[in-house]
C-alpha cells in the first residue's frame, strides 16, 4: 500500500496567486482578448482584412451602432432597455434631412438632438408614470415612431446633398473617420457619466435594487427618464453621422439596430439584470461586431448568414455572463 508524503500532500501556494491574477485579467479583459484575437487570425487568413480603407470601414461602420449603444449601456444598468432606437434613429434623421434645405446644417443638427431629447422623454414618462413595463413601451412606440416617419415621408427616400453635413459621415481627421471619433466622444462622455458623476451612481443603484433606490432616497423616475433622455441624445448624434454617410434617408435606414445594439451592451458585459456593465466593454463590443460583418462579407457569406451569426455570439455572450461574473468574485475574493 503506497503512502503519500505531506509534501506531496501541501498546495503550490505559489500557482494560486497566478491562478488568480489569469482568472481576474480573464473576468475583466476577455472581451478585448477575443477581439484582439479575431483580429490577428483575420488579418493572417486574409489580405484585403488588413488593407487600410478596409479598416476605416470597419471602425466607420461600428461607430453608428456604437453611438447608441453608449445610451444603451446606461439604461441597462438602470435595469431597463429600449426597444425603440432604430425607429427613433430613423425619424431624427427624417427631421434632419427636411430641415436641412432651409436652415442649414449647424441648426439642421440641433433640431436632429431636439427630436431625440423629446422622443426619449416621451419614452421615460410613458415608462415611469404610466407604469408600463420598459419592454412594452419602447415596443410599442417603435411602431408609432415608424408610423409617423412613413406619414411624414409619404414612404420615399428623402436625400441630402449638402456638403458639410455630408462630410461628417464620409470625412476624415488625420485619416480617422470622423464617425469614429464620434464615437470615441460619446463613449468618453459616457464612462464619465458612469465613473465620476452622483448619477452614475444612481443608475447602478436603481438596476440593482430599485426598491432599495427608493427607500433609501434616490430619486427613481428621475433617474429613469434621464436615461431615456440620454438614449434619445445618443440615437440623435448617431442618426446624424448615418444619414450624412448614405447621403439619403429613409424609414428602414437603421432596420435591426435594436438587436445589434443590445448584442453590442450584452457582449461588451452589462448585465441584462442591471446594476452592472462598462463602457470599455461596450465600445470593444461594437468593434467585435464589425469586424464580424466585415469578415462576413470577405468571405463571400450570405447577409442571412449575419443574422445567425449575431443571434450566436450574443447566445454565447448570455452563457457566460454567469461565469465571468464568477471569475471576477473569486478574483476579488483572492486580491
């Protein structure tokens, strides 16, 4: 009969830290490794992936869903969500587009960032005082946005052919599309709203535990609509950049966005649940979902294909939320 020595018997104490620091970098990063990785295996399978236009459009396309994700981010961590983002891009682009010939495009931009504030207002007080669930409102007022951009645009395609307003979809600063450094704003206003301001607080309050937000003073609807508010802001600023990159509006401009803004949120980390989520997961999730598509196209893969494709990572992103969630409480618990 063998008998096992004590030393035999001792944990390497020596692994658990490392064990610990991998686990924690894992919870923490993953995300940024997974796109770092599908970056250098697309880049090696392919040429035309690591061509430089090729890249601006990759970081161009990301920038519109990306935008609105920002808004995204922040009402899902206050524990709802908004259904209603493609329609409502849609119509403030409309407003644009017609008030464009008129009065320009600085004042055209500020009517744009006025619809947004209002149609977001409308969908916080309809959520907050009427007391309808986030998923049903946002839901329904899709349809009544869509309605009323089909209304105002008899259906047709409406164009723009101003040249300032178009360059800032199709420009460039020091070769960075301008979309992108939008985008790079918004995500940078948005980890400020999060990291330095009561709100933020408030928000990771109210998606944990709204009734304790209640009880203990937070002032709920407030917060709430603020957050639709937001959402509305950020789908404005991203309507314009869209519309002025195609040159032309119409009422299925951005069909889908709904979901692919969500999958971005979801991926990128924040919590269906709410009270958690990061806007460097966010913006590392828009950029993953571009780089899908792109490669998608590359490859000569069917557009339904995309769909699957979407429906698959966001699963996947779903599955492990509960285990990198468990990976960071076991690196705090070790730290």
């Amino acid at each position: 009969m063998q008998s096992t020595s004590p030393q035999s018997r001792v944990p390497d104490v020596n692994k658990a830290p490392a064990r610990g620091i991998i686990r924690g970098v894992l919870g923490k990063y993953g995300i940024q490794l997974a796109l770092l990785a599908l970056v250098i295996i697309l880049g090696l399978s392919n040429g035309n992936f690591r061509q430089f236009s090729n890249l601006q459009s990759i970081i161009t396309q990301a920038s519109f869903t990306g935008i609105v994700a920002v808004g995204m981010t922040l009402i899902i961590i206050a524990g709802a969500f908004d259904l209603s983002v493609a329609t409502m891009l849609a119509l403030c682009a409309t407003g644009g587009a017609m008030a464009l010939p008129s009065i320009g495009a600085v004042p055209a931009i500020a009517v744009v960032i006025l619809i947004g504030i209002g149609l977001g207002l409308l969908n916080g007080l309809v959520v907050t005082k009427a007391h309808i669930p986030a998923f049903i409102t946002t839901l329904g007022l899709m349809y009544v946005y869509q309605t009323i951009d089909l209304v105002w645009t008899n259906g047709n395609p409406v164009s723009i052919t101003d040249t300032g307003y178009l360059s800032l979809g199709t420009g460039t600063l020091l070769d960075i599309p301008i979309p992108f450094l939008a985008m790079i704003a918004a995500f940078l206003v948005g980890y400020a709203i999060l990291r330095y301001t009561t709100y933020g607080r408030y928000l990771r309050a109210v998606g944990s535990n709204e009734t304790a937000a209640r009880v203990s003073g937070i002032p709920v609807d407030r917060v709430l609509i603020f957050g639709f508010v937001l959402v509305g802001v950020f789908t404005a600023i991203a309507s314009v950049l869209l519309s002025a990159e195609l040159s032309s509006v119409s009422v299925t401009m951005a069909s889908g966005y709904e979901l692919n803004v969500i999958a971005i949120v979801v991926v990128g980390g924040t919590s269906l649940a709410g009270g958690q989520g990061t806007m460097l997961g966010s913006f590392t999730g828009a950029l993953i979902f571009a780089v899908i598509y792109n490669a998608l196209d590359l490859f000569n893969v069917a557009s339904f294909w995309q769909y699957i494709a979407i429906g698959v990572v966001l699963i996947v992103a779903l599955a492990s939320e509960s285990g990198r969630s468990r990976m960071l409480r076991g690196f705090d618990r070790g730290s």
